[in-house]
C-alpha cells in the first residue's frame, strides 16, 4: 500500500501548523483560536503518523499492511493511559 497520500497529510498538516502560528505573529488570529486549532491540527498529525506507525509494523511482519486502520482521537491520544 502507498504510504504517499498519508506523507502528504503530514505535510499540509505541518504547514497549517505553521500558518496557524505566523497568523498569531501576525495579530489575525487570537491565541484561543490558536490553541484550539492547534490542538486538532496535532491530534490528526498523531492519527496519521499511529497509521503510518501500523502500516510499517505489518510490512515488517508480513502481514497485509491493508489492514491497518486511522483509529478514532480518543484511542491515539489517550494511548498511554
């Protein structure tokens, strides 16, 4: 499977991040609003990097990296609790 579309979130992700942040320089975006966008901006770049991170475990295992699915917000960020 193609890793590409999901690199490429990643990358517009990356660049939103980065203008959410000049546009606060900049006096067009008030820092609530920041926060908030950037914390959906970060939860979708931790979906698609956990994708990535299934993805590249089942190739490394043999199995059918197809399988791998975007899990829900909750599941990726609360992993760890």
């Amino acid at each position: 499977m193609d890793e590409k579309p999901v690199l490429h979130r990643i990358t517009e992700l990356v660049e939103e991040e980065h203008r959410l942040r000049a546009q606060v320089q900049a006096g067009a975006l008030s820092a609530a609003e920041e926060q908030q966008r950037l914390r959906e901006v970060e939860e979708s770049l931790d979906q698609c990097w956990d994708l990535l991170r299934q993805r590249r475990a089942a190739r490394d295992a043999g199995a059918d990296e197809g399988n791998a699915h975007v899990r829900d917000r909750e599941q990726v960020e609360r992993y760890l609790q």
